[in-house]
C-alpha cells in the first residue's frame, strides 16, 4: 500500500485500467477532467488525447470533448459530426482557430467522432466543443457576430427589442478595425475606448438582459444554449477591447485573466448542458488547466493571473486534471514519476491531494517540444 503522499503509477499498456484506477483515487467522479499537453505543436500529445478520449468514452460514459479552440467555430465540428453538415475539410478549415485545424490528430479525432455517432440517438452522440473565445493574446475578433447571432434569435421569437439590428451592424462597423494585432503592445490603437465601443457595450448589456427577462419562456427551446453563448462572447469580447485600450501596468496580466475568466464559463456551460449525458474531456495547454496560478516571465513582459483551472476550483466545479508529459518533466509534476520508465508503454501517475493538478500522464519516449 503506498504512503498517502505517494506517487501512484500505473502502465497506459492498458489505458482503460489506468484511467479507471487513476479515477478510483478522486473524492468524487468529475464532469470536467482536464488534459493539459505541456507544449503546443508536438503530435505525440494529441495523439494521446484521442487514445485517451475512446477510452474514456468506451469504458467511464464520457460523452463529450472541448478543446483549446475558438468555441464559436467549434459549433461548425459538432454539427459536422452529429449529422454530417458540411465537408470534412471545410470544418477543419473553419471549424478550428489557432492553426488546429491543421493537426493531423485533430482530423482523426473528428473523423472518429463522426463515426462513432453514425446511426446513435442525441442522448448516446458525441459531441465537440471548443472552450477558447474567439481570441488570441494578441488580437480579439469583433463582437459583430455573436450580436448579430444573439439579435437574431431574439427576434425570431420575441417583439420590441430594447436594439434594433441596423444600430448594432454601425457601431460595430467593420472587423477590421477590430482585429488589430498592434493593439495587444499599444493600448493607443485598439478600438475599445472609442464612444462606439463604449455604446455598443452599454446596447449588448442591454440586449443581453433582455434574454435574461425571456428565460422562462425559452427555457426549453433548443437554440437556447447557444444564444447565451452568443451573448457571453459579445460581452467577454467588449470587455476585453475595452482592457486593451487601457494604458495600465497590469494590462497584459488582465488580458489573460479576462481570456481565462470566458474559458472558465464556456467549461461551465458545456458542464451543465452535458450533465445528464456523462462528462467532458477538457484538453489544452496546461497552464490554462492547472490549478495554481500561471505566469509569464520575460525580458519584455512578465504576467500573472488566475487560469481557467483556478477558476474552476474556485467555483466549486466537479473537476480533476491530469497533465501529459514527455517523462524529463515528470518528476518537476509528480516526485518519483519517472523511474522505470521505458519503451513498453507511458504511465499515469498520480499524487492525491496535489492542488496543481491530480495526476500525470508520462509518455514512453522523450518527444521535441513545439511552440506554444
């Protein structure tokens, strides 16, 4: 029997005994289970995600995953994978942000999915989300179409709303002016203060309170979900415009911050919708699923804030993690997780009670690391 403060290890030669034991030493069984790759850019980690994926599904009733990419365009993967919509390049093409699209295990793993649903009812299906607003560290898309979209749909089933759609297309004007990657270093050139902006997030608040007013009724309308999704993203986005005009020493710290904050409520919202369907796997660079605090540290520039992980712990959300290593970063995650390793198969590994994360998935051979 190991100590309490142990590393626990078991051999991914049988990921399904792994997984399962692994799940075996948490308090309680988690709706969101994060699997954070150290590294963007390598192949061996999201290879190991979808291996990871079909064993949760087939073995634990995970029903779902969302990945580090923009969850507007995700809707696009979760629709071709449900019943075909679009070709399967057209959605690894638009339905990915951050150049995923182009990974070959991100083509396999939808693929897969659309396989896996062929012929299953909605309640059994797979289903794909992104979690990562529609941004970069460096740019942030126009909140124009999560507006649109959230008018839209408010108009197909209610009159008089406190906006009409021709005022908010002016002011949001066009996307261009946006999305300005100068603005990320120089707060002089974003958008987010100019008296447009500054109505246009006063109007949003307001069309957003308006769907609020509408719960009850829409309650149980299918495009619900979506709609208060749309009107998340508008609000997260103008918020973030509006921090990327401000000249304040803190500036790129509450950048971050303001992204993880709208990771954390997708993840919450992905949550409660796939409650009753069974759990999601949650998979993105570790330091947004870490528990502890993330930082930055350069010559140039130095950040700290609060990732979605915290977040997620500070909610109370039902969460665990586990973080996939190349076995020289093991022991730095998990004391003593990387002996005996060899070439026969990864491990998992973990350390009950560790706050910045649950446990360690080490992989068998040492992998070169991508950019981040």
């Amino acid at each position: 029997m190991p100590h309490p403060t142990s590393p626990l290890g078991w051999p991914m030669t049988d990921p399904a005994a792994a997984l399962s034991a692994f799940l075996a030493t948490l308090p309680a069984p988690p709706q969101l289970l994060g699997l954070g790759e150290p590294t963007h850019g390598v192949e061996a980690f999201p290879l190991w995600r979808n291996r990871v994926f079909q064993t949760l599904v087939d073995t634990q009733g995970f029903r779902s995953i969302a990945i580090e990419s923009d969850i507007l365009a995700g809707l696009r993967v979760d629709a071709h994978i449900a019943s075909g919509q679009g070709t399967l390049n057209e959605v690894m093409t638009d339905g990915f942000s951050h150049g995923f699209g182009e990974e070959p295990a991100n083509r396999e793993l939808v693929v897969w999915m659309r396989q896996f649903n062929s012929g299953r009812n909605e309640l059994d299906r797979l289903r794909f989300y992104g979690f990562d607003p529609p941004l970069e560290n460096r740019w942030a898309a126009s909140p124009r179409h999560a507006l649109l979209a959230l008018h839209d749909f408010l108009a197909r089933h209610c009159a008089h709303l406190p906006v009409d759609r021709a005022t908010l297309e002016q002011l949001c004007g066009d996307d261009a002016r946006w999305i300005n990657p100068a603005a990320a270093m120089d707060p002089s050139q974003s958008v987010g203060a100019t008296p447009d902006a500054w109505h246009l997030r006063a109007l949003a608040d307001d069309l957003v309170g308006f769907l609020e007013t509408q719960h009850p009724g829409l309650g149980a309308h299918p495009g619900l979900w979506t709609a208060q999704l749309h009107a998340r993203t508008a609000l997260g986005l103008l918020r973030y415009h509006a921090n990327l005009a401000a000249p304040s020493p803190d500036r790129i710290s509450q950048m971050l911050a303001l992204r993880a904050v709208m990771m954390t409520d997708n993840l919450l919202a992905i949550a409660e919708r796939e409650e009753e369907r069974g759990p999601t796997l949650v998979f993105a660079h570790t330091s947004h699923l870490q528990r502890g605090a993330s930082q930055i540290r350069m010559e140039t520039m130095n950040a700290d804030w609060w990732p979605a992980g915290a977040q997620l712990l500070g909610r109370d959300a039902p969460y665990a993690v586990l973080a996939l290593s190349n076995g020289e970063g093991a022991a730095a995650l998990v004391p003593n997780a990387g002996e005996g390793l060899g070439r026969s198969g990864a491990h998992l590994y973990a350390t009950p009670g560790r706050l910045e994360r649950d446990g360690v998935l080490t992989l068998p051979e040492a992998v070169e690391s991508g950019e981040r």
